[in-house]
C-alpha cells in the first residue's frame, strides 16, 4: 500500500530523510520509519523515527521468510 504524503507532510519528514541519507554516507545506512497509532476520538496518525544500521539490519533479517 503506498500512501500519498501532502507537501507538508514531506517537508516534515525531511530532517527524518536528512539523517538516513547522512548516515548512508558515513557508511551505516539506517531505516526511516512510521509507528501508527490511534486515540479513543478514533483519530489515527503515524510518528516517524530513525532506526540505526543495527536495529534496521535485525528488522530486516526478522522480515525474511
């Protein structure tokens, strides 16, 4: 699923991206990602964090069959 973000949204995620792409450079990629959450108003949303080489390279092997 793929969700369309608003030019808003992606300016917000820029320092998020900023840092992968910094990391990336300094030789240990890391994974952006997006915790989704929801209150008792029905409101959902999703908060986006920074996982380091390690935590993203565990996820990752998690993830494969």
């Amino acid at each position: 699923m793929k969700l369309l973000l608003t030019e808003k949204q992606i300016r917000d995620l820029m320092p998020f991206y900023d840092r992968v792409k910094c990391a990336a450079i300094m030789g240990e990629p890391g994974m952006l990602i997006a915790q989704i959450r929801w209150n008792g108003d029905g409101k959902w949303w999703m908060e986006p964090g920074f996982l380091d080489h390690e935590h993203a390279k565990m996820i990752t092997q998690k993830g494969q069959p």
